[in-house]
C-alpha cells in the first residue's frame, strides 16, 4: 500500500465529518436567510461607528481573557503534573472546580464578595474603617471574572497533554547542559502549543458569546448589544447582522489559531517504551508555588462558595423546596448526560480528520463546528426554534431538541479535547496496522481510539460540565415541565432571591465536582 493511499482519508471518516458538520451549521443558515431578507438594513447595522466600538472592545477583553488564562493555566498544570507540589491531587481538583461556576453566578458572587459595598467591604469596615472598595464594574472586572472562571479550559488540555508527554527529549537537552527554564521554552512548550491553542481558542470564542458575566459587569460587548436587540424590537435583522459579524471574528480567531499550530510532531518518535517523568524537585520555591496555587483557588473557588454557602444558610431558613431541587438535578444530569455522549461520538470524525488528514476540507468542516460555541447562545436557540416549528415539529420542546442544541453549542470543546490527544498519537502506528490489512474501522478501534481515549473522556466531561449549567438554550428549548438546576436558579436570581438560587447553585457544584475529579485525576502521577 503506497504512502498516498496511507495519508488519504478515508471515504467513511469523510461522511461522518461531514453529516456533522451539516446540522451544526444550522445557525450559519438561519443568518443568511435572515440577513437576506434586508440586506441593505443590515448592512447599515454592520457600518455604523457603534458596531465597530462594539467588535474592538470585544475583541480585546476575549483577547485578554485568553492571555490571561493561559498565563495561569501553564505554571498550574506545571504544577500539579510534573512537581513534588504537596498536595497536588487535591489541588488539581481545586484549581479545576472554578470550571463548574456559571459565568453569570460567578459574577455576581464576585460583585457581592468584591463590589464596592460587597462583603469584604463589610468585614474590613469595623476594624479599618473601609467604606468603600475600588469598582469591579468595567473591563478590569469582565476580565478578572471571565479570567477566573475560563482559565480551566486551558488547564484541562494542558494538563492531559503534559501528562502524556515522554520526558526523553528534556533529559537529553538536559544531559546537553541546558538549564530547566531553557529546557521548558525549547522543548516542552513547544509540544504543548495544540493543547493551549485548543483551550485558549475556546477561552476566546466563550468571551465571545458571553452574555451574562459582562451585563452583570456593565461591559459593553458584541453579544450584550445582540441581546438588546432582540430584547428592544425584537429586531431580527439588526441581531442577525451583529450575530454574523460576530461569526466573521470566530472565523478570524480560528485562522489565527491555525497558524499557531506548528506542523511538527507532538507525539513520540524514539523507539522504546514511553514512561512518566520524575517529579521535579521544588526546593525553595515549594511554598511560592502553594501561595499562587491558594491565591487562585481563593479567588476562583474559596470566595464564590463562601458566598454561596452564606446564601444557602439563609434560605434553609426559608424551608427551600428539596423535591423541586431533586427533580432538577436528575434533568440537568440526563441532559447534560446525553449532551456528552451525543457530542463525543459526533467529535470523533471531526478530530480524527483534522488531526490526521489536514486540508481544506478538514479546516472547514472543523470551522463549522465551532460555530455554535461562538454565537450568543440565544441566537442558537432561536436558531432551533425557527427550524423545530417550521421543519421538525415533532421535535419541537422535546428532549431531543434540547440535546441536539447542547451538542451544536459545545462541540468545540470535544472536538479540541480529542485533537490534542490524536496529535499526541503517532500516526505511524495507524499507518502500520494499514499496511498489513487492517481496515480503517477496525484500525480506528484497535489502535487509534486506546490511544486517544483520554482525549475522548476529556472531551466528553468538558462537554458534560458545560452542559450541566447551560442557561439560555435550556429556557428556549426545554420541553414543558423540564426544570434543570440552571433554570431553577436563573428563575431566582433573576427576581432578586439569591438565597433561594443558592442551593440550587451548590448542588449544581456537588453534581460537577465527581466527574471532574475523575477527569482530573486520571493521569496523575
């Protein structure tokens, strides 16, 4: 069998990538067909001088976002895989729990703990004589909350990766006299790019289409102006035109993300037996890594759940409704549940063609994939409200329409989870078991599929625990009488009863914190 042959994709690989990709771009064409309608409307709408204020001032808090994510991201993941951090099995599930945290409920944790007024305010007024803390309302607070509670999109993938990686290559550059900082830049980071380009992507495009943090922070943004749009007139076309714009800078993020990836290889190409690497040795640095490891889980983690827990004290008080409760945590697991089985499997071609068989066609249908993620979520949602009442109504407020919108919705997140692992894979194993006769299914199963499974899991729990809390496409879709934890506390929050969605909240947590552990811990030393 010809190396061509090897490297040409297989026609069945195709089918699936593209069978994906074709319903996931139902939003493109709700767009189009509504942009269509007035053109010259809409075009007004993209030219104005407030359209392009709103593309910058998003572009640079999703940009800054992203770069602070990664930055604390790497030394956690550094951290917590690869040292003799003490501890690090319990801080690796605490660094990773912010994750679980609603955006729109961290922000306003945040604003209650950290405001002006909030409740630090209150402890330091009596014995400082506090009265008034700097403002949190703005960019510097968009992007601490954002920050904050995005940053475990990052750590996820480069945690999975460091812990796959072969330490060979740094004990030979090692063995060549290079320091270990020189070893890192040179020959660990470098392996590492498609797991932070795969986590700092999905930073980026959920700064994008966050709608809550950045109301509640008073950060004018694209998706806040599409909300009042539709909110104000219900404009269609206006929203439409903003929600296409926003589709133009997705595709932007995505190319630039792709020139970021270096066509070398990520997987191990000695011959041998790969094996773990022997922790570092923190030495004097030992207690600095613990203080930034308890600075970020205070912030992150500690802060929001005290708040959490106050709220929740005051509404056991009010004799919350359990059985309400109960009901809602086993519809936000089934949904959630189905979500990730459902997205993991319709991942799969997309990442096994991007990762093994890049071309034009990968890229697109790859690209495609990724737009559910970076639309505002009710666009989707109206997306599938106009396709259930106009094409499928038998699906219409069906389970099963709430599923298929969670899976055009996060996506992106199995699809970059499973690409950083198959890139970690050799492909000279694939090609082997080619050569002697194995088809590509049998191929995919035997040797493709063992190998990347962490990627698979990581994919399918990433898509789970963003499920889980998912608000919008919940209160559009959800069939009647379907109540999930999300919508139990967004019904409180939004009327001003924070205690009573606080419980709520913490369940929400309790229900995120198992699968998470064991994502987390999978590959620890």
């Amino acid at each position: 069998m010809t190396t061509a042959a090897l490297r040409r994709p297989p026609r069945g690989l195709v089918v699936g990538a593209v069978a994906v990709a074709i319903p996931v771009a139902l939003p493109l064409a709700y767009l189009a067909y509504v942009v269509a309608q007035d053109a010259s409307l809409a075009w007004d709408t993209i030219w104005r001088d407030q359209t392009l204020r709103l593309l910058l001032r998003s572009s640079a808090l999703a940009a800054a976002v992203t770069l602070g994510a990664v930055a604390v991201a790497l030394p956690l993941s550094w951290l917590v895989t690869r040292t003799d951090l003490p501890g690090r099995r319990v801080w690796t599930v605490l660094v990773t729990l912010p994750l679980v945290i609603p955006s729109y409920i961290g922000a306003y944790l945040m604003v209650s703990a950290l405001g002006p007024h909030g409740l630090v305010q209150d402890l330091l007024a009596e014995p400082f004589g506090v009265q008034r803390l700097p403002s949190i309302y703005g960019f510097f607070g968009a992007w601490l909350v954002l920050t904050l509670f995005t940053y475990p999109l990052v750590l996820l993938t480069v945690r999975a990766t460091l812990a796959r990686l072969d330490p060979q290559l740094e004990e030979a550059a090692r063995g060549m006299g290079r320091s270990g900082w020189s070893t890192y830049r040179t020959v660990v980071l470098p392996q590492l790019m498609p797991a932070i380009g795969a986590g700092g992507l999905l930073v980026a495009l959920y700064v994008l289409s966050d709608f809550g943090a950045v109301s509640i922070l008073r950060f004018d943004s694209f998706t806040r102006a599409i909300y009042a749009s539709y909110r104000a007139s219900f404009d269609r076309i206006g929203a439409a035109s903003l929600a296409a714009l926003l589709v133009a800078l997705m595709f932007v993020v995505l190319w630039l993300e792709g020139r970021t990836r270096r066509r070398f290889a990520y997987y191990r190409t000695a011959p041998g037996a790969a094996r773990r690497p022997q922790p570092v040795r923190l030495g004097r640095w030992r207690w600095p890594a613990l203080a930034f490891c308890a600075t970020v889980t205070l912030l992150a983690l500690v802060v929001p759940v005290s708040v959490l827990v106050y709220w929740s004290l005051q509404s056991v008080a009010g004799d919350p409704n359990w059985s309400e409760i109960s009901s809602a945590a086993v519809d936000s697991v089934t949904a959630a549940g189905l979500a990730a089985v459902i997205g993991a499997v319709c991942a799969m071609p997309v990442a096994m063609l991007a990762a093994r068989y890049p071309s034009r066609l990968a890229a697109v249908i790859e690209r495609v994939t990724f737009t559910g993620y970076a639309l505002p979520h009710i666009v989707v949602a109206l997306t599938l409200v106009f396709f259930g009442t106009r094409v499928a109504l038998p699906l219409y407020q069906t389970l099963a329409m709430l599923v298929f919108a969670f899976v055009v919705l996060l996506l992106p997140l199995a699809v970059g989870a499973m690409r950083a692992s198959l890139l970690q894979v050799s492909p000279r194993l694939e090609e082997a078991a080619r050569s002697v006769g194995r088809g590509p299914l049998a191929v995919l199963r035997t040797i493709t599929a063992p190998l990347a499974a962490g990627g698979v899991a990581a994919g399918a729990a990433l898509v789970f625990l963003t499920a889980v809390k998912e608000l919008p496409a919940t209160l559009v879709l959800a069939p009647i009488g379907f109540e999930t934890l999300s919508t139990e506390i967004w019904t409180a929050t939004s009327v001003g009863f924070y205690e009573r969605g606080a419980i709520p909240s913490l369940v929400l947590l309790l229900i995120s914190a198992p699968p998470l552990y064991l994502l987390t811990t999978r590959h620890q030393p």
